[in-house]
C-alpha cells in the first residue's frame, strides 16, 4: 500500500509528574535518569533508531532544561576538552547533534490531546507517531520501527496495546475490538479508565501511537470532559469509528517510569543488561533476596 513517510515525533513532556513528587517539583520527570541516561534522551534514541528525522517536544513551564539538554553546550564541552576527559566529550557532543528538535508551547496543561493538538502547524499534513516519555519501552527492532512496519503494511493509524490484569484494567484506556491477525486488533470502541464490569477487554493502550492528521480535526472537536482537559482517547475512539484504527500487541518490556515501581524496575532492567554494571547489581539483589528469605 502507498503511504506517505512518518518524519515526526511529537513528545509531549508539559505534564507535572505528580505521582513521582517531590522528585519532580523542580526537576521535570523525563530528565530523571534510567540509569545514566535521562529517559527523554531513551524515548529520542529509539525514534532516530526507527529512522523519526523531527522532534516536537510539547513543553510547559520548567521544561526548558530538556531543550537544553539537546542542545550545544559550548562551555561543558571546552570544559572536558581542555580537561582532556574525550570519552565524556564525545558523549555530550553525540546528544546535541542526535537529531532536529522543535519545541512548542503548551500554554496550559489541558490534558493529552491537547498537548498533541498543540504540534498541530509543525506537524501539518502528515502521519506523525507520538510517544508518551513514561513508557520505557526495550525491544528489537525498537518499538516505534515495529509500529512504522505496520502501517506501511495496512496505511491505517495503530495504538500499541497490552495486556493488564483485570484489576488494572481501570488505570489505562482500554480497546474494543476483534484479533483478525497474530499481534493484530481491529480497534471498534475506546474507553478511557472503565470500571472492571465495563470494560470490553483486558487490552490497555500504551504510549506509543502513530496518527493520521485527520486526529487534529478530532481534536479541535472534542469537548473537554469533567476536569476540563481534552483526553486524546476520545479523538481515537472517533478515529476507530469513522475511519479505521489498528490495535498491535507490540514484542518488548514496558516500563511506566512515571510511576515509582515502574521507575524502580526500569532502572534495575537496564542496569541488569549493561556490561559495566550487571554482574554486580545481580550478586547484589542475590544476597539482598537471601539475606530477606532468612
Ligand atoms: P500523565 O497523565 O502521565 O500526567 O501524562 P503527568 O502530569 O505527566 O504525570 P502525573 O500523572 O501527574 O504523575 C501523560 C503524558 O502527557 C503529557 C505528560 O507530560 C506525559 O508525557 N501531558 C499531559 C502534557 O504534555 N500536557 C498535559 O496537559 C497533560
């Protein structure tokens, strides 16, 4: 099927991250690190690796530092050159020249699909993915690349899902719909955080869409719900309607870094995988598991 390149990803990161304060009253929850690396820089590394060529990073007040942190820093850099420190050079100068980034203002934090309308201009008459910084997500090829695979094939926008324990079920948006492929839902119904009893499966959706621009019309429609915010799972659930939407149980390990478990297992994951510090993290947990089974 002919479809047009997906060139942009927009990242909103306007959000305050309440759940993980006071960690983040003055330092924005995406700089957080998993491991040494802030997670934003994670969520960028897999969009240059699924071949994303702009950024749009929808930001609010306080989020400045994440603009900076793409961005030159010429007296860091003379810094650890004159201190003849190259390894440490050639790192922050990889971070700086990683890709285009724009940055667009979220005047007011009125919700996701507010946030997303905002990339509206930058954005203009293209399929564009948006990947929401709280979901780590560790997968080959990475996650956004799976998603470009599957809409090259069908040409139709996908949400990501996954499975959640029926308990869970009212914390997530949650899809309706029918498997017609391994991997694949045809998306019929979106709800957004259904009572238990109501919800029509156990499929959450994740952070990771790619839209068609048609979703800004929806946007620019929707009507706020109770706490004056537009949710963006109303403009999918119109998407899923009136044209089609795709439903992909993406391979991978989701971590939800906006919450403390799900930042706590992010870190131990990655750690767990890096060379320089796995071995020892594992003897550690070992004896720490021992010493609390005794
Ligand atoms: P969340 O619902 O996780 O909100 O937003 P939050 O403020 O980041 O975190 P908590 O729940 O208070 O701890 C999901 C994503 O949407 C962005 C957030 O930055 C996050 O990436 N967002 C949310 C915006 O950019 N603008 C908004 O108005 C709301």
């Amino acid at each position: 099927m002919e479809t047009k390149e997906v060139q942009k990803a927009v990242i909103p990161v306007a959000g305050f991250g309440t759940r993980l304060l006071p960690a983040t009253k003055s330092v924005s929850k995406e700089l957080l690190p998993v491991v040494d690396i802030p997670a934003i820089q994670v969520i960028v590394e897999e969009c240059i690796e699924s071949g994303i060529e702009e950024i749009i990073f929808i930001t609010g007040r306080g989020k400045g530092s994440i603009e900076d942190h793409f961005d030159y820093d010429y007296e860091l850099e003379k810094l650890l050159e004159e201190r003849g420190k190259y390894d440490k050079l050639e790192k922050v100068r990889k971070i700086s020249s990683m890709i285009r980034t724009v940055a667009v203002r979220q005047k007011k934090p009125l919700g996701l699909g507010h946030a997303v309308y905002c990339a509206r201009d930058v954005v203009g008459d293209e399929p564009f993915m948006v990947l929401l910084p709280d979901d780590i997500i560790t997968a080959d090829p990475p996650c956004t690349k799976q998603m470009l695979e599957i809409y090259e094939k069908y040409g139709q926008g996908v949400v990501t899902v996954m499975e959640v324990p029926e308990e869970d079920v009212s914390s997530y948006g949650i899809v309706g719909g029918e498997s017609w492929a391994p991997e694949l839902y045809r998306v019929r119904t979106l709800v957004e955080k259904p009572d238990p009893d109501i919800a029509p499966t156990n499929l959450a959706v994740i952070g990771r869409y790619l839209l068609p621009p048609v979703i800004f019309d929806y946007l620019e429609d929707a009507t706020p719900d109770d706490s004056g915010e537009i949710q963006l799972t109303d403009a999918l659930a119109r998407l899923a309607r009136e044209r089609a939407l795709v439903g992909y149980e993406f391979e991978g390990m989701r971590h939800d870094i906006g919450d403390k478990l799900g930042f706590l297992t992010a870190n131990i994951a990655h750690a767990l995988e890096r060379h320089d510090l796995g071995p020892e993290l594992r003897d550690y947990l070992r004896a720490k598991l021992d010493e609390d089974v005794l």
